[in-house]
C-alpha cells in the first residue's frame, strides 16, 4: 500500500470533568458529573464539531455528556464497557488524604511503581492494558478513516498512550491527565497493524 492510499484515522480521547464529590480514586463507582464537570466538558469542546462519531465509556460521568453532545452534533453514539475506569480496589472511592492518612507514602510508593505496589483488591496492570488495548483496535477497525471522539477516564487515555509511545506500565501514572483534557492520536494503517502518533495532549479544542 503506498503512502497516498494509507487509511488515517484521527482519535481524540476526552476525560470527563469533575464528578460530584469532587477528587478521589473513584475508579468504577458510578457518580454524576458536578456542575463544574458538565462547564469544563462543554468549555473543552466549546463550538468545534470535527468527529464522524462518538464512543464512550458507560459511566455516567462519561457517558451523560457523550450523550448531550451526540444529540447537539447530530452524532451516532456507541458504549464500550471496556473503557471504564481501571478499579482501585480498596482505595476505591477515597480521597487522598484518606488513602495516605496512616502512610503517607503509600501514593508515592504506587504513582513510582504501580505493578509492585497497586492497592489491595485492584485490577492489575496487565489486565486493564488487555481490556483497554482491544478496545482500542476495535475502535479503530470499526472506524478507520475517521475522526472519532472517545470520552472516557484518565486511565484509559493512559494506557492508550502507554501502547502508542511504548511507555512501561511501570511508568503509566507519570501521566498527568487533567479534567476534561483532551488528547489527539493520528493513526495510520500499515497492513494489519496501526501507527499510532500523538499529535497533542492534555489540551482543549
């Protein structure tokens, strides 16, 4: 296949804006967006309508704006439960300052290296990185050739980058990820396979 005839597909990955409760390792617990979630989300997008399509994770602080903004743009609209969140295990649902309140080094022990010092009861590394991988390639299978807007969690858009740019699992949370930031990835088809280029991150439109 010559350079002209190659498929590329353009992605760009939305993290949802603040849930109500505000931060914590929230992981699969299902709350809604705050005010100031749904304000950041639509202030990130702000008039620009490029996609072809919108896929999103199932949980309501993803899915809730992906589909105020499939019904404004006109868009079809998918979920991928393999988009949720990475689960925290007992940290689940904390803030901070709860985690740490008896080590204070306990975050700092994760953030350096997670696959030796995740929380007890979480889903592991290896695990995620499949469920969210193959999401990935079904996305961009199903949706070669065009722009497609996925909403989903800091995690996700992680791991994503994680398998695009070849980063360590061990270093997935040195990837700062900050509400309703979007991040863009050129793909470019070679054969079976997906050259992947990350053309900005963490920005708005």
């Amino acid at each position: 296949m010559s350079t002209e005839e190659r498929v590329t597909t353009l992605v760009d990955l939305m993290r949802h804006g603040e849930p109500v409760g505000g931060s914590r390792y929230r992981g699969q617990i299902d709350d809604p967006l705050s005010d100031t979630g749904w304000r950041q989300m639509r202030a990130a997008v702000g008039q620009h309508a490029p996609w072809d399509a919108i896929v999103s994770s199932p949980l309501r602080r993803c899915l809730d704006f992906a589909e105020d903004l499939a019904e404004r743009l006109k868009l079809p609209l998918e979920t991928d439960d393999r988009l949720m969140e990475i689960g925290f295990g007992v940290w689940q649902g904390k803030t901070h300052e709860e985690v740490t309140q008896f080590d204070p080094g306990l975050q700092q022990r994760f953030y350096r290296d997670p696959m030796s010092h995740r929380p007890e009861g979480a889903e592991g590394l290896g695990d995620f990185r499949a469920r969210v991988v193959a999401a990935w390639n079904d996305i961009l299978n199903r949706h070669a050739g065009r722009h497609v807007l996925i909403v989903c969690h800091a995690g996700v858009i992680r791991m994503v980058l994680a398998q695009t740019l070849e980063i360590p699992l061990s270093n997935l949370f040195r990837i700062k990820v900050g509400s309703a930031a979007i991040t863009r990835i050129e793909c470019a088809e070679q054969g079976e396979e997906f050259l992947g280029q990350l053309v900005f991150h963490g920005g708005a439109l």
